[in-house]
C-alpha cells in the first residue's frame, strides 16, 4: 500500500514538471523586434577621431569622417527559413559622428529562432532612383543624407571615410574615399553594393516579450585590406565609382558578429 502511494506521488510529480517544460513558458509568439547594434572598431581597437590607427599596409590613417548606408534586410530562421524586412523601413545611415545611428531596430519580426542576418552596403538601385518624395529620412538628400548623395551622378555614396594619413600626398596628407554606384537602372554602371551575411551560434529568440540584440563590429581598417591590401600612396581621394569597386570589396567583410543578448 505504502508503495503504491509512492508510486503515485512519483507519477503525479512527474507529471506537473512535464506540463511546465521551460519552452512552455519561453514559447514564441506573435511578434517582437530586434535590435541591430553597429560598434565602430579600427581592427581590434575602439574607433575614435582623431586617434592614429596603421593599416595593414603599414600606412598612417586618422579619421574626420566614418559613414556608411545598411539597407534592405533579411533574417534567417534556425530551419533556413527566411523574412525579408519591410524594404521602406530598412535604410540607415550609421555616422561615427553621431550618437546612436548605430542603432537599428527592426520592428514588429514574426516570432521564432533566428540564426543569421543578412543586408547590403549602400542603397539598391530602385531606392536610388525613385521619386525624391519616397526617400526620406536617412535617405534625404536635402537633409540628413545631403552629404551622402552625388547630384552631379544622381546616386548615394554608400561609404565614405575621410582623414589625413602622411602616405598621402594631396595637399594637407588628406584622403577621401567616397564609394557609390548602384549598378544603373537604365544603362549599365559599376555596381559597389555589396552583401552581408552574418550568421549566429546563438539564435535571436524573437516574439512577444522577446527582443535580442546582436552587437557586430564595423572595422574602418578593412577597407584598405582584404582581398587586397590598398595604399594611401596610390590614390588618396576616390569619387568614381569605378575606382572604388577596390576599396567596396575590401569593406564587405567590415562586420563580424561579437554577440548576441536575448533579453526577455
């Protein structure tokens, strides 16, 4: 009898702790956002003006400027599944300038386990030419992305850094690298968007009441180096955009992911 009722205690235990599982009560569901943080590095140290930083060319660089578009972004799911983020609400422009615009939250994500973020460099080529009306924001070209946008070639500079380096020889050792063109829309021209993936050993556990971050790092210092090492010394002020598909397959590879936070 005495056994019995062990036995039946032991059942009865054992079945209140399979009804509460933890993924019950960590169910996904509904919708949550997720945050996108861009921390500006100059390979493993933090990036700051007006701090000298060497290349791996061995060039001298400190930087004035630091800007660059992220567009058009794409979440993978755990089972390979993918949700392509509203296309109107995608476009940032991160300034190392100003506080915050590495930010970016991507509203209102079906629930479920993410693994892998992907989005572009710069601004693609339909958002490029479409009526001023329907860009604005980050992408005003009479406001915040006046200095981002060539009227002289109707198109976005998707990347642009600015300093001075003694390897360069243009008056006052500057250099500017200002890199854009979006493929053409009715005739061909150089296209420097270039894609990122980012994948996740954790994944982004989305929902209601769910909201990850992931904080990736944005290297400046790739830009003069992998696939190619780029030196000052050979061209210190860029704006065309066929001279600048080197340096735009250098800075593809900027973002590395350090990690991701799952705040519930």
């Amino acid at each position: 009898m005495k056994q019995s009722f062990l036995f039946a205690a032991l059942l009865s235990a054992l079945t209140i702790i399979s009804s509460c599982k933890p993924e019950d009560h960590d169910a996904l569901t509904g919708k949550g956002p997720v945050t996108i943080d861009l921390e500006n590095r100059a390979g493993s140290a933090p990036f700051a003006f007006g701090t000298n930083y060497v290349t791996a060319g061995g060039d001298t660089v400190n930087f004035s400027t630091f800007k660059y578009y992220v567009s058009n972004f794409v979440l993978v799911k755990d089972d390979g599944s993918e949700y392509v983020v509203p296309q109107a609400g995608t476009y940032h422009l991160v300034d190392a300038a100003v506080s915050g615009s590495n930010s970016i939250t991507l509203a209102d994500i079906p629930a479920g386990k993410y693994t892998g973020i992907k989005y572009i460099i710069g601004v693609d080529s339909l958002r490029s030419t479409t009526d001023v009306s329907q860009r604005t924001g980050d992408l005003d070209p009479a406001g915040v992305g006046a200095d981002m946008y060539w009227s002289w070639n109707s198109g976005y500079i998707f990347y642009k850094i600015e300093g001075t380096s003694p390897q360069s020889t243009e008056v006052g050792n500057v250099f500017m690298y200002h890199i854009g063109g979006y493929g053409g829309y009715s005739s061909p021209m150089t296209n420097n968007i270039r894609n990122v993936s980012i994948t996740s050993a954790e994944a982004m556990e989305v929902g209601e009441g769910h909201s990850p971050e992931a904080h990736i790092y944005a290297d400046v210092l790739q830009a003069f180096t992998s696939p190619m090492n780029y030196s000052i010394a050979s061209g210190a002020v860029i704006h065309m955009p066929a001279m600048g598909a080197m340096i735009a397959d250098n800075y593809a590879d900027m973002f590395t992911l350090d990690h991701v936070h799952n705040e519930h």
